[in-house]
C-alpha cells in the first residue's frame, strides 16, 4: 500500500522523561514510519485534565529538538490553533523549524474547538474561521514575499523584511477542522488537509473537496491529506469522561490489526495519503511492541 504512516505522540506526559520521547522518536523513524504529529494545547481549565491528561509540550519547540535527533522523520503539528497564535511570530518559527530541520515540518492549523483555551490566550473564538484564513495567508506572504506587503482587518505591513524564507518555498500548510469548513479552506488556501471527521461522513467530505478543488483550479495531486487509523483503544480515563458528559467514545479497532487493515485498505480508495494512529502510552514495553508489530504488519519487517 503507498499510504505513509505515522504516529501521533501523545500524551507524552506519561512518558519518564524527555530522553525517553527522543528514544521513542528515533524508535519510529528506524521502523519506517514516515511522520510523527504533534497535537497542541497550552492552557486549558482543571477539570479537563481527566481527558486531555496534565503535561502538554509545546509541539514546535519538541519538533525542534526531536527533528535534531532524526534524520528523515517528518513532523505535522495537529493542529496548531491559529486565533491563540501571533501568525508573524508562528510564521517565523515554522520557518526557523523548516530550516533546521531540512524542510521536514508540516503546520497542521484549525480555528480550535476550546472556547476557554482561546479566550486565555487573547484570541477571539467568535471570530475563529476569520482569523484561520486571515493568518494562513500572511504566512504565506511572509515566506514568500521580499519585501512582504500584507493588509487584513488586523494586519498592515508595508516593505517588510522577514527571511529566512523556507526551503521549498512555503512551509506547508494543512488545513484542519470539520469538512464543511476545512475542505473550502484548504482547497483555497491549503497545501494539504487534515479533516476532523468521523468515517462515515469521508466520502461525503472528500466530495466536497473535490468540487472545492476544481472551483479553485486545483486537484489532489500532491495534495497531502492525514487522517487517524483508530487501531488502538482510548486511555482508560478518557472514556470514562466521554461516558460522564454523555459524549460519544470515538471509534477503536481495540488492537483488531485485521479491521485496521481493512480500513486502512479503504482510506487509500478514498484518498488519504497519511494515516495516523495512537498506540498507548501507558505502558513503555507494550508501546514499543505495538509499534513494532504495526510497523512489520503495514510498512515491512524491522527489528532493533
């Protein structure tokens, strides 16, 4: 299969310590996998803390060090949430990451699902769809504009400098969210896309991409689009949460490798390019078994 897998880290609070998250980096690039992806949040109220866990770093300074003690391992951050960003400051770091890293970062970005989080961290949730499209493209006339000029409604810059500009002439940009947003966002503004989205609803948002494509004289020809491999079970603490607000458990394989198979097997028909799981991390010694099982299962056999 030419689908590219990769690994989301998290939580990686529960991990010993950081040499142990760079030994588990360099773990999954040995074993083929060809990306790794970051999930972000930086200030959230106490009561979450039973579903999203305590210890969240923050995934640009991590794919920073971790892209320093790997070679060929690529990093999608997702997502960053742009309105609780500075878009000049975001846009300088992903292209200092860029150039460190040998142009193997991928900025995952969505307006945020944490009204609270956003609102913390000086950014307006009423205004989120706004402040995605009006950051994406001064980014991208930041790393690609010399001298960058630039207005929006929050944004005037005139003869700018601002370099160093990113290797492959953006840092690129995969738009996140719900389809109904995401796809005509990516589609206009995107170099990839990362749906927030059950199964079910794929066909239907891939649809809508298509035809949003083609409004902007596009295809899906390198045209990245991540989307999760649910192979393993939730943390036990997050579903108990879900199951207390009456929210729904998110699909698992529970480690069924068959139906994984099969539905990674159906995700490549309908067009996703990188598939993504979450093995546990509760559990050092089965973490490293699982992903070597997965890796000699669905990329080829590797052993260390």
């Amino acid at each position: 299969m030419s689908i590219q897998y990769g690994v989301q880290l998290h939580p990686l609070g529960q991990l010993a310590s950081v040499d142990t998250i760079v030994e588990l980096a360099m773990l999954i690039e040995e074993l083929g996998f060809g990306y790794v992806a970051l999930p972000e949040h930086t200030i959230f109220p106490a009561a979450l803390e039973r579903m999203l866990t305590r210890n969240w770093y923050e995934p640009l300074t991590m794919v920073a060090y971790l892209a320093a003690r790997t070679r060929t391992l690529r990093f999608f951050t997702a997502v960053t949430v742009l309105p609780q960003r500075n878009p000049i400051a975001l846009a300088k770091q992903a292209a200092t990451i860029d150039a460190l890293s040998g142009g193997r970062l991928g900025l995952g970005v969505a307006g945020g699902w944490l009204e609270q989080e956003i609102t913390w961290m000086g950014g307006d949730p009423r205004q989120r769809g706004q402040t995605v499209e009006e950051n994406i493209r001064l980014m991208r006339a930041l790393w690609t504009q010399d001298p960058v000029n630039y207005s929006s409604a929050h944004h005037s810059i005139t003869d700018a400098s601002f370099h160093p500009k990113p290797r492959g002439g953006t840092v690129p940009v995969l738009v996140g969210g719900a389809p109904r947003f995401s796809a005509p966002r990516a589609a206009r503004l995107g170099n990839g896309w990362m749906p927030s989205a059950a199964y079910a609803e794929l066909p239907a948002a891939f649809d809508l991409l298509d035809r949003q494509l083609e409004q902007a004289g596009r295809s899906r020809a390198n045209f990245p689009v991540v989307f999760e491999l649910p192979l393993f079970d939730q943390p036990a603490g997050v579903k108990q949460f879900l199951r207390e607000i009456d929210a729904r458990l998110p699909e698992t394989f529970a480690g069924d490798y068959d139906q994984a198979e099969s539905r990674a097997r159906a995700l490549e028909m309908l067009g996703v390019t990188h598939a993504t799981i979450s093995p546990p991390f509760d559990d050092l010694r089965a973490l490293y078994t699982e992903l070597r099982r997965f890796a000699a299962r669905f990329i080829g056999d590797h052993t260390r």
